[in-house]
C-alpha cells in the first residue's frame, strides 16, 4: 500500500525535496499528498507546485491562536487523508490536540544527535559545546520539544574550522538520505518498546 505523507515546512524545503524525489523514483512505498506551509513565499511551496503536489498555505498570523491553526492544521492532513505527517523545517510547535490527533504518526527532522541540542540553533549549540561530532536525528514526535523516540540517526564530524553554516550544510547533506530511509523504516512498520523504535521489517 502507498502511505501518504503530509509534509509540513516553513522554509527552503530541501528535507520536501529529498522525499518527493524518493517517492518520484520509487525509492520509497509512500507519495507526498500534501504540503502544507505557514510561510507565504517559501521555497518549500515552489517545490510541491514543481512536483505536481497540492500544497496549502496557512499563515498562522491570521488565528487567533494555536488552538484554531492546529485544528484547521489537522483538516487538512486529513482531507487528503494522510497517513503520516513529516516535519520538515516546520517553525512551529504543534499543540498536544494535534500530536493526539497523529499519535505515532509524526516524524521530524532534527540537525543534531539527540538528546543533545533540542531547540533552535542546534548547529550553534554543538559548536558551543566544542563536540567532535554532530549529526541528525529523525524522531517520532510527542508532547516534547525534539523529545520523541528516535527512528534513526547519522553521524556528521565537527571541523575546525566550522562556521554554523558550513556545519549546518555538512549536517543537511545528511539529513536528506536519513529521512528518506527514516520513511523507509516507518513504511514497513514500527514497534515501540519503551523509548526504543524497533524496526522488524
Ligand atoms: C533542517 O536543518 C532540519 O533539520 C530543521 O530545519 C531545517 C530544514 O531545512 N528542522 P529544509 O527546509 O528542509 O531545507
């Protein structure tokens, strides 16, 4: 069965990119249904029109308050009856009314080996604290900032000479085919043991 995805972003949109070019070439048993963006003009809603994808842009400066955006959030997704929502660059917490709502079924992609560095700025904090090695983290999203169990993970070296830029671009090569298998693994099925994500598939 082809999962359908609903991809939720804010900004460039490269994470969207990697998973729409996946599902164009198979690589993948899921197809992108819907891009949904709170920022008007973000590349990520260029992306969805390229690639034929219906896409949905809901400013959230116009609710009155988290509550209305994440149940008008929460139609949208299942008027094009997704099956999993993956945050891609989505610059918004999402209220526990919505994590209810996807329980299990929310991916999100973090630039860095969690539990270390949740929050914004997570290429700053790595290099404030002077680590080695960074990475990314694809989790299952609960009540928590970047706290859900972790799907899978990659590891990316700090060098001397990194700006948060240049380690941001070093991580976001590798957060692409991370999230591409992270969809993979979540396709073919998930078990939860406690904090620990099998993947018996
Ligand atoms: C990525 O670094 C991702 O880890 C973080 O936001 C960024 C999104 O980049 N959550 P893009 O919009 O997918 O290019």
């Amino acid at each position: 069965m082809m999962l359908k995805i609903g991809v939720l972003a804010s900004g460039a949109g490269t994470n969207l990119q990697a998973l729409l070019d996946a599902s164009r070439e198979g690589r993948i048993a899921a197809e992108v249904a819907v891009v949904i963006c709170n920022v008007a003009g973000a590349g990520a809603l260029d992306r969805a029109r390229e690639a034929g994808v219906p896409s949905v842009c809901m400013e959230h400066g116009h609710y009155d308050d988290r509550a209305s955006f994440d149940a008008d959030l929460v139609n949208a997704l299942r008027a094009h009856r997704v099956d999993l929502v993956c945050l891609a660059g989505f610059m918004r917490l999402l209220s526990p009314q919505f994590v209810d709502a996807f329980r299990g079924r929310i991916l999100n992609i973090h630039p860095s080996l969690l539990p270390a560095f949740p929050g914004l700025h997570a290429q700053r904090q790595a290099l404030a604290a002077g680590v080695k090695i960074t990475g990314c983290t694809v989790h299952l999203v609960d009540e928590g900032l970047d706290a859900g169990p972790i799907v899978a993970q990659a590891a990316v070296p700090v060098h001397e000479g990194d700006t948060e830029e240049t380690l941001a671009a070093r991580i976001r090569e590798q957060e692409h085919p991370l999230y591409v298998h992270a969809v993979g693994l979540f396709a073919r099925g998930l078990v939860l043991q406690g904090r620990r994500v099998l993947t018996p598939g």
